[in-house]
C-alpha cells in the first residue's frame, strides 16, 4: 500500500487551513534571554551559550535574542561573545538584543554591534495593555514620546529594529494602533505582538493578528514584518503559535522545553516538531534532541518523562498490545510503518527510536522482542516464560538491568539444576 493510504488524515479536511500557503514562516529563539528569567533556571556558562546558538543555527532557527546588554557588564559581555561567534563561525543566524524604550539600553547594543561588525536587530519593548498603564501611571502621550525616541536613535544608529509591545493581547485596538504606527513612522520594520502573561486564546490571537496587518501594516504602505510572541500561563501557546501563522504572523517566538517567566514561553522544540510534521520546516532535526539535551542540563532544567517527543517515555511502551503492533511492523521489514503504527509522532525524524520495554502490562511478544535485541535467544520457551512471569508480578517497568539479571539467574539455575535420570 501507499505510505499516504495507511494514515487518514483528519486535519487536513475541508474547511482545514492550507498550511502550504505559509511556508517561509521563521523561528526566533529566545532561550538565551526570555528563558534566562525564569526564577528557577540557572545562567548557563558562554561555552554552553555558543553550543545552543550553533544548534540553534543548524536547526534552521533563523533569529535568536542573545540577550539584554542593558542589564549591566556580564550581559555586555555575553552578547559580545555570541555575536562575535556568529560573525567568526558565519552561523545563518541573526542576532536581535532586548532593549527598554530607553537611549541607556539601546546605546550598549549600537556599541555591541560596532564593535563586532554585525547588525543586530533591537528588540525594544514597552508595556501596552490598560492594566499596565494604570499600574504605572504612564498616558498615552509618554508611551508614544519613549517609543519615538528609543526607535529613532537605534535607526540613526543603523540598528534594525523590532518593536515589541507588551501585553499587546490585553490591550486596546486604539493604543495598539498608535504605539506601533508611531514605531512604524519612526522606521521599525518589524512589530511584534505579545502575549506576556498566557491571556490569549487561539481565537483571540487570529483576531489581534488580523487586526495589525489589516489595521496597522497594510496602511502604513511599508515593508512591515510581524513577530508573534507567546507565553505558557494557560497551556495553550504552540496552539497560539500555529494561530498566528494562519493569520500571517512572519516569525514565532520560542524558547527551549518553554522555559521563562512564570509558565514560560512557547516551547521550541514543539514548534519545530509541529511545523516539520505541517510542512513549514524542511531543516534536518536529528539534532533537536541535542538542543534539548542542552538546554536542560546547561539551564538546569529538568526533563519531565512524559514531554513530547524528547521525554523519556515519548518513544517507550511495555504494553503488550502496543508492542505486538509494532513488532509486526517491523516483520514486515517497513522502518517507516514501524515508526508510525503507534506514534503520531515519527522518531526517527528527531534522531530517536521506538522501544519496547517489559512491564506488568506486556504480553509474551515483549519479552521476545527484549531478548532478541539484547543477544539472547528469543526462541527459548523457557527463558520467556520466566522474564514474562517475573514481570506479571512486578509493579513497575524493568530497567534493563533488571531483565539482565532475570536472564542471569535463569541461566544460573539451568546450570545448577541436576540432570534427569533416564526411563
């Protein structure tokens, strides 16, 4: 059979959306900044910065925000040191830096660039929504003098820039308009909407998204990109990612395993995973497993067994049906039907595989399947008999070395056992 006639595809029915139409959609990485301000995460060391920005570039991320130079020495030192990598190691990436509407965070990063010979694009941010306003006793009037004059002095300083508005799916269509019109005026070609504290649903985003392009971009007769940012508060931020690329978003934030403030960002590594499944992401992620690996152990982060794709049970089962399926896959001699039968998820495309595992759930053909991967003889009846009865009456999954010293002892015992007296 055809690989297309083995999976009916329900996502992709009438009145679905045409994800084809949205390929060139690109990643910006904010593991290195956003992530860093998580309360539980650690500053990992340059060495590891350098390794994660030269994954990030083999992944196919296109941008990363290297960090917030206006944050004091160390940070100017950082984003020195991973712009100078990127220019010395030529990384297809592009660095963008987090700055306040402010001359005092903008100015470290006019001279990060100069000194490196790269152009890096600053991100200046400034809260939007009412709440905030109110909280900071700001009028419109300030907000609009700030980001007239922070866009302006990057621009002289032929820095590109990305203006960021916070709480942006929180705040009024009104001072949306004229926040990033006046940016937009002062030459920012790139706006990005944010939603900082997870607020937003799916719905809510395509509607804030349509309404910056329609209202905002398409009048402002410029060559204007849109940048969607998201966090995690509600669960619902890789489901706001794909939200905003229907609608036409040009580029989505992320960071690795999700990590930020509070919940933290959209996570990354699912991004990727989702647009490669959907066809908007034709790197080679044999290497994302790397990145994550990294990032969890560099940041201090761990792994929870069951996250997508790269969690330790992402890829396992010691369930007998389970198994049995995938094991008459793989009869069959199809790499492919066997990385797909109980997987929406292909492993092999991440640089992973399928396992099968022996636990109080496992019917005979697990114990069989272990025994022939490991070296032994699968065909022995007896040695089957006495894995698989050890396991039904176990209360958990064996680790391998558990299942090699069941084999042990079954040997032990054959070797011990005196020899049957003839008839």
């Amino acid at each position: 059979m055809q690989e297309s006639d083995l999976i009916y595809d329900w996502n992709t029915l009438d009145g679905s959306f045409d994800y084809s139409t949205r390929r060139g959609v690109q990643l910006n990485d904010e593991t290195l900044r956003d992530g860093l301000q998580s309360p539980s995460v650690h500053d990992p060391s340059i060495g590891d910065k350098i390794r994660l920005i030269h994954l990030m570039a083999e992944l196919g991320i296109a941008a990363a925000d290297i960090g917030l130079p206006g944050a004091g020495p160390r940070a100017v030192r950082d984003v020195e040191a991973l712009a100078r990598e990127i220019v010395d190691s030529k990384l297809a990436i592009e660095p963008n830096c987090a700055a306040r509407t402010h001359r005092n965070d903008v100015q470290p990063i006019i001279d990060v660039s100069q000194r490196v010979g790269i152009a890096i694009e600053a991100a200046t941010f400034i809260g939007s929504s009412p709440i905030r306003q109110y909280a900071e006793d700001w009028t419109l009037d300030r907000m609009l003098r700030a980001t007239e004059e922070a866009v302006t002095f990057a621009v002289e300083n032929n820095l590109p820039v990305m203006y960021v508005t916070e709480d942006t799916t929180r705040a009024t269509p009104e001072v949306v308009k004229a926040l990033y019109t006046t940016a937009i005026n002062c030459g920012a070609r790139r706006i990005c909407v944010c939603d900082t504290v997870g607020h937003a649903t799916p719905h809510g985003v395509r509607q804030l998204i349509r309404y910056v392009i329609d209202e905002v971009v398409k009048p402002s007769g410029e060559d204007v990109k849109v940048d969607w940012h998201g966090h995690r508060d509600r669960g619902l931020a890789v489901p706001n990612c794909l939200a905003a690329i229907e609608e036409g978003a040009h580029r989505i934030h992320g960071t690795a395993l999700g990590i930020g403030e509070r919940c933290g960002n959209a996570e990354m590594d699912l991004l990727l995973v989702n647009l490669k499944l959907l066809g908007l992401h034709d790197w080679d992620l044999s290497r994302l497993n790397e990145y994550v690996a990294l990032a969890s152990q560099a940041c201090h982060v761990d792994l929870a067994y069951n996250w997508p794709v790269f969690g330790e049970d992402a890829f396992r089962t010691g369930t007998g049906v389970h198994a049995a399926a995938i094991i008459k896959a793989e009869s069959k001699g199809d790499a492919w039907l066997a990385d797909r039968i109980y997987s929406g998820v292909p492993a092999g495309w991440f640089g992973l595989r399928q396992v099968i595992e022996i636990s109080p759930m496992s019917g005979i053909s697990n114990v069989r399947h272990w025994l022939r991967a490991h070296g032994y003889d699968g065909a022995d009846e007896a040695l089957c008999a006495h894995v698989f009865e050890a396991a039904k009456t176990c209360d958990h999954t064996f680790t391998d070395d558990e299942v090699h010293g069941l084999c042990r002892a079954y040997t032990a015992s054959r070797e011990t056992a005196p020899a049957t007296a003839g008839v």
